[in-house]
C-alpha cells in the first residue's frame, strides 16, 4: 500500500478517535485482502452475521484504546 | 453517521462508565450495520445464544478498561 | 437497568476484585439479555461447554486487568 | 467461594507469576462451574483440542498481563 | 528462525508503526507453521473468509497497541 | 512443571523479546496439555488450520506486549 493513510493519531474529540479506530480495523482487513472487489462481495454475508457484527465491534474496541491513550483519553 | 454521539468519556459513577462501554460496543456494531431493521432482525438470534452474549461481555469489557482508565478509575 | 450496582472499583483484596470481575462479565450478560429466565435457560448448555467455559474466564480476565488497574494491584 | 484463594499479586519470580496466571484463569473457568466432576469430565475433551489449548494459553497472557504489571516486571 | 527481522519497535510515522504491527503478527504465524508453500495453500481460503480477515485485523490490533506505546504515539 | 524455564522478562533485543513471547504461549499450552505426545499428535492438524495460525499469533501478540513493556520497548 504506497498510499499514506496514517499521519497522527490524534483526533479532535472522542467520536473522531472511535472513527478513526474503525479506520483502524478496516485497513486491518485491507493489509490481508487488498481486492476491494472480494470485500465488497464478502459484505452481505458479514454485515448479516451477529457473530461477524460482535468481532467487527471488538477489533475497534482494541484500535479505541490505542487512539484513546494516544489522545490522553481527550481530557480537558 | 452524521450524528453526534460522543463527546467525552468522563461519567460520573463507574456504572456510568460501563453503561458508555455498551455504549460504545453498540456502536462498534452500527458502523458496521447501520440498518436498524437488520439488527433487529439478527436480535433474538443473538440474545439467546450463551456464545454471542459472552462474545457481547467480552467487548464491553474492552471497551470498559478503556473508559475506566480515562476516568482514572474513579479513584477519589 | 435503574439499579445501582457499580459505585467504586475499589476492592480489599485482590479475591474481592476478581469477585468484581466476575461481576462485571456477568453484568455485560444482563445488559444485552435482561431476561433472567433466558438466561437461566442458557445455563446448563453453557456451565457444560468447555469453549463456553474459557470464554467465560477470558472476559473474567479482561475485567480483573481494569479491576486490578484500579486498586493498583494491592501493592503495600 | 467460601475460601481464600488470593492474597497478593506479589510473586518472587516471573515463573511463579506465570503460575499465578495460570490459577486465575482456571479459578475464572470454576467461578461459572464449580461442580468439580463436572469439570473432570470435560477435561479429556479439552486437552486434546488444539482449539482449546490455544484459547486458555490466551486467558494465561492476558492474567499474566496483570501479575506482571503487578510485580512491575520483576525488573531489578 | 536464525535471521534478524526485528531491530526496533521505533518508527518514523504511525503508519509505519501499523505497518510493523502487521509484520509482527505474520511473523507469529509463521514461527508455528515456516513451511512458506503451506501458508501459500492456505491464502486463497484465508483472504476470502470474513471470519479469517477479521481475526487477522484483531491480531495486527493488539500489535498495533504495542507499537504505538513504544513509539509514544507519535505525538509531537 | 518442576523445571525453571523463566527467570526474567528482560530480553537484550525485540527480537528476543518475540521470542520469549512465543516460549510463553507455549508454555501456556503445556501447563494444560503436559502430554509431549499429545502436543505432537494435534501439531498437524493445527499447522494446516488458518484458524489456529491466527489464534496462535494473537497469543504471541498478547505476550509480547508485556514482554515489550517489560523492556520498556526497547527504547534507547
């Protein structure tokens, strides 16, 4: 992937930082699968699947703490 | 999602902390599926499966050491 | 869920903050199915599962960290 | 659980820790079903699965994540 | 495995932070299983299972965190 | 297990440090499975499962970020 897509990890607010984590996640997927043509095909049987949603939900709880620690957790 | 959501990750009360980890692993799951009708569809699956509730458990935990930790544990 | 549960993560010893753990990992249950006749019926399959069974102690896990974390390890 | 099982975190070596991890995650499994026959019954189940092994080496780390922190490494 | 692969958790940027992560978490497969023509057997199924590319995303996720610490974060 | 296989965390480069990472996800197979023979009997089957390829390379990361914290990330 010669594309940047990754400069900072901080982020404004926690919302952008949750989005950003999920931005995480995805390219997770992206590094091992690069063929957005498979992923795109994947999509329905995943985005139907509770087990597929809850492991989704997981990998972006794990990339949350890093970018919450990166952000000291946005405290004022 | 267009909507504001999370502002910050401080509460109050540890249980309010937790109540935002679920919060927070919900929305893990919306981002992923934000049609409302499926999720509701795949609900009672879900809900009576003991895999799909510890897996549940298993994110809100995650998502709970990351709030806990940014409220410094609401240590007084 | 109106009942107050969670008001510290402070505990005695460390056997009072791994009891908290488990807690916790049961509490993430109850939120998702509140239903404890559901959830009773889920019980001999699940107490019987040796995947369940691990799984369960993982999210015991999770939570003893966030626990342990909070009452800086017992240390003296 | 009536008895005591847990005192400290505090161990003289990292083995002795990783021990100590390796009590947390069964006392984990025991918590959920205490019913000693029943769990020798799974046993032989369990440690012929490779599945199996893998998922409680992984509620080891993460215990043993805990004791370590607790003994800050057992840096010198 | 007699070759140096690993010198320094240090990057220059956050991507090349997640972009070590993903070598750390191919280098834990391939310390089980170094015959690289069985990893190559296994790919197709691999990168077209949901399941799979989302587990990889977890493992490169707990990496990540390891990395980003090491490297601060990357703040300024 | 009477043998003394882990005296120290400390490792003098982050290699080492993986290295040490995977001792410890094996040893946490081992204090469940103790059986050689057994171990040797599932190796096939586990070395040819993308699944348990994964599985085994989370564990590793698990472990590796408490060797890494350990070293304090090896920082010069």
């Amino acid at each position: 992937m010669a594309d940047t897509w990754l400069t900072s990890l901080i982020t404004e607010t926690p919302q952008q930082g949750f989005e950003l984590a999920i931005t995480l996640s995805r390219r997770g997927v992206k590094y091992t699968q690069p063929d957005a043509e498979v992923l795109h095909k994947l999509r329905p049987e995943y985005a139907n699947s509770h087990e597929a949603l809850t492991a989704a939900s997981q990998v972006v709880a794990i990339n949350f703490q890093t970018v919450a620690a990166a952000n000291n957790y946005w405290r004022k």
